[in-house]
C-alpha cells in the first residue's frame, strides 16, 4: 500500500500551487475542491462562538471570508501555517483583497505544539482586532485545541469548560491519534485537581510535549493490544 500513498501524494502535490493565469486559476480551485476538500465546506462551515467576538471555523473560501467580513469580523488566525497550495492562495489574495488581517501560526492535529508555539498563540490572542475567527481544515482539532487554549489563557475559564473545545460537536474524533490534544488538557486537569495551579503557570513550569506524546502514544497502544 505504501506505492499507493506515495502515488496519491506525488499525484495532490502536481498542481494547485499557482493562480496566476486563468488556466493555472481553475486547476488550483479544481485542488481546492477535491484535494482539500473544499466541496465538503460549501455548506459545512464548523462556525461557532468561542468567546465574545472570537470564533471558529473550518477552512473558509473566499466567498465565506467576505461573508466574515461583512459580519465585522477584522482578523483571521490561520492555524494551517503558510503553504505554497491552493487554500493558502487563495485565502491570502482573499483577506488583502477584503482588507482582513490574516496571520499564519503552524499547528499539528496530531502532535503538541511547543510552549513557544503556545505562546507564539497567546500573543495572536491578546493582540490580533476583533473580531477574529480561527480555523484549520476540519475545524475540529488545531482549531479545538486553539480555542481551549483561549478560554484558559484569555479568558481564565475552568478546565472543564475548556475541554468542551474539543469534542464530537465539532467533529473532533478523542480516540484517534488527535486524542492526544485531549491528553493535554485532561493531564492539566489532573494536576489541577491534585493541587491548584494556574494553567499558564503550569504551562510554563510542568508542560512537556514529548513526555505527554509518548504517555500517550503508549496508553494507546496498550489499549489496542486488549
């Protein structure tokens, strides 16, 4: 199966990375619909409120971005990092041409992200103008995780409300390989319950992505071997 995955990848990787003539345009948004799945997203937006003008989403379309702007939405976080493909394309030429600030901030569905990363996150949070709206892909995972992220360090919500950010809701799938976003904040959880500590302090002092990638990974692997 492994020629398969290659030749689908060498086969997604062939077009959708140039919109500068007409031709190079519908082949990018053919990549956009099909490769990226943007044709699930026409109807399906995985909108939702996070906190007072803060939302969520999934990847939005040029359409959706002017829809957000209409609505008075001001900043748009990109959870997806920068890219040389079809959504990121069209996303940037979108918000310059609607005059919607975007920032780019690469986070993974299925790994933690580093406590620099994190705090990379909390300064786009105190200092990006709202409204702002957050996505990734699905909207179900990086933008779950970044939206817990804010109500505990923004908003100062408890942990249980926190882990709300991620569930079937929004389509976020706890016993996949993403689950491990869930370990984090149940980890934290924990440790709070045990003995108070303010979430950013234990970020600063306690969080440790590759000691909780391995606990999990291995707890999950154990509960597979049953």
């Amino acid at each position: 199966m492994k020629w398969l995955e290659i030749r689908e990848r060498t086969w997604r990787e062939s077009f959708g990375n140039d919109i500068s003539t007409p031709a190079a345009r519908r082949q990018a948004e053919r990549h956009f619909r099909w490769v990226d799945h943007g044709l699930l997203r026409v109807w399906w937006t995985n909108f939702h409120a996070v906190a007072p003008g803060v939302y969520r989403s999934n990847q939005p379309s040029a359409r959706r971005l002017a829809e957000y702007r209409d609505r008075g939405i001001r900043s748009v976080l990109n959870l997806r990092g920068t890219s040389l493909y079809s959504y990121y394309l069209f996303e940037r030429e979108a918000c310059e041409a609607l005059g919607l600030g975007l920032t780019d901030l690469n986070m993974s569905p299925t790994e933690l992200p580093q406590l620099e990363t994190i705090l990379m996150l909390e300064g786009h949070f105190r200092n990006l103008p709202r409204p702002m709206v957050m996505h990734c892909k699905s909207g179900a995972d990086r933008a779950g995780f970044a939206s817990a992220l804010y109500l505990l360090l923004i908003e100062d919500a408890p942990i249980e409300v926190a882990q709300r950010q991620l569930s079937a809701k929004f389509l976020h799938i706890k016993s996949s390989k993403k689950g491990i976003l869930d370990y984090c904040l149940e980890k934290y959880r924990q440790t709070n319950k045990a003995s108070p500590i303010p979430f950013r302090d234990w970020l600063i002092n306690m969080y440790d992505p590759e000691a909780l990638g391995r606990e999990f990974h291995a707890r999950r692997n154990t509960g597979k071997g049953r």
